[in-house]
C-alpha cells in the first residue's frame, strides 16, 4: 500500500486512449475533474498519439516517480501502461472504456466512468502477479491460438465493441485448425492438438468470457488452459460454460498450473492482453510475482 505524509497529495496521471471502444471520450476531463478527490490527488490528463505512446507517457512518469498512472482505455491501453509500471513504486489505476476490459472485469473495477473514478479515490491497492514469455511481459491473458487468430482480425477491424468480436469469432471458429504444441510444465512434457492455448495471470478475456476462472492474479502461479479439438455440436455448451465461469468443467478443457513452462509452438499468431503479434518456437512463461502494484475494486 502506498503510503505518503498527511497533507501531501499523490501525483496521478490519466493516459486517455481517444479510439477505444465505442463512446466518445469528450466528457472525460470534465467527469476527472468532478470525481477525483482532489484533496488527495494532484492530476494531469494526456492524450496518446499513436501504438505505444502510453508506453512511452507511462515510463516518463516512472522517471518523474508519479504516484499513479491511470490507464483510460481499453485492454490494450492497459497492457501498454501496466507492463510499463512493472517493478516500479508507480501503481496502475484503470477507467475501462475499451470493447472487452477484462483485466478491468477481474479485478472488479467499474465500467461506470464516475465509479471507477470513485475507486480511485478508496486507493485499495493489491500488488499482483504479472506473466513473461521470453522477453516480452503482459498482465492478464495471453494466447497462441484461436483467440489469438481473432484478436488479430478485431485489431484490424476499423469497427470496435462486443459485436464485432463475436462476428470474427463466429466466422473463425468453424474454419480454425488445430495446432500441434508441446508443453513442459512441472517435469512432465505433453504433446497435443488444442485450438486454445492461452496463459491465464487473470480469468477472463473480456466481456464475461471467462477462459480460466479460477486464476487468481496474487497466488505466485499461472495457468494454462488448453482447449482440445472438439465437436462443433459442442459449441453452444461450451460458450455457455465459457460466461458462466465453468469452462475448465468442460471435455475438452485441460488447466495446468505452474510457475515455469516451456511451450513449443509452430509459427503463427499471438495475443498478450487482447494485442496481437506473431511469434514462434519455444516460449520460456514464468510468472513474476507480486511485481505490479494496482488499485482495484470491492470484490
């Protein structure tokens, strides 16, 4: 928990992302400047510009030791601040304004602009685990197959919001093909076909969908949930299991959790907190515990 001298104010910053999600972002400054305690916080408000430039705000505020950077944005505004901020006194605060918001979602911090506002003010702070794969960190889910596969294409997509999501993952979804991997995890290697082969540091890719509900982000563990080639007469049962919180009870699920793993994968696409790239070979995952300090909402 942060802790600063009686009648000195903390320093926080509110990168606003203009593009995520779907509602305009106008009112923002105005609903900062109404809800935020202003007898404990000392705020600015910047604009990002371009992919990665919260990245580049985020570190500038390491450097000039601000208390709090508040991610204004969507999963990927939140990758780009929070991977900033890991293994700094500088903690994470999150207004989710994207399309799915599921670190957001998990750390029960509220969609409603002046209640996540309003959260801020309470400053319950946790420190929580994060992932590396190699040499690249993400905060809450990361993936290799077909969530990786429509994480791209929503990327592309000019349009955003749930909607959008679901039509890419309607389309992808009957025209997917498994991927054979390897898995060493815990001295015991497995070789396999999956569809999903998702990290999970946190339970949910956004929206409710919930890929590995019992992951919890301070427990010094992660989780790798694979999905098997199944039936498409499965599909309804699944996604149903999937918004419910039980898709690790489903038949073709498989959780394993770990501290270290080593995946081998073949070439193709890849998503670390809903941002696509590409990637391939071996993958060294470790979590890195108790190394993100972030405020978070009642549960």
């Amino acid at each position: 928990m942060l802790r600063v001298s009686k009648g000195i104010k903390k320093r926080i910053w509110f990168i606003i992302n203009p593009i995520s999600g779907v509602r305009r972002k106008d009112d923002i400054p105005t609903l900062i400047n109404r809800y935020l305690d202003k007898d404990t916080f000392n705020f600015e408000i910047r604009y990002t510009k371009y992919k990665g430039h919260a990245i580049e705000i985020a570190k500038e505020a390491v450097n000039l030791a601000i208390d709090v950077v508040c991610a204004v944005g969507g999963d990927g505004s939140v990758h780009e601040v929070g991977i900033s901020l890991i293994n700094t006194k500088t903690s994470l605060a999150v207004i989710p304004i994207g399309s799915g918001n599921g670190l957001a979602r998990h750390m029960s911090i509220p969609r409603n602009i002046q209640k996540a506002i309003q959260t801020i003010n309470r400053n319950n702070q946790i420190t929580m685990d994060t992932v590396l794969v190699n040499d690249r960190p993400f905060i809450g889910v990361g993936g290799y197959g077909l969530d990786a596969v429509i994480a791209k294409k929503f990327n592309d997509d000019r349009k955003r919001g749930f909607l959008t999501y679901i039509k890419h993952a309607i389309k992808e979804i009957f025209r997917y093909n498994p991927m054979n991997i390897s898995i060493d995890t815990n001295g015991q290697i497995k070789k396999m076909p999956v569809v999903l082969c998702t990290i999970a540091n946190t339970s949910e890719f956004g929206n409710g969908f919930k890929v590995s509900p019992k992951s919890d982000a301070t427990d010094g563990k992660i989780e790798l949930f694979l999905l098997k080639p199944f039936k498409f007469l499965s599909i309804p049962k699944m996604i149903y299991q999937f918004f419910t919180g039980k898709s690790d009870q489903s038949t073709y699920a498989e959780v394993i959790s770990f501290k270290k793993a080593k995946i081998t994968i073949p070439n193709g696409q890849a998503h670390y907190d809903g941002e696509p790239l590409t990637t391939s070979g071996e993958l060294n995952v470790c979590v890195v515990p108790h190394s993100l300090q972030i405020i978070i909402g009642k549960k």
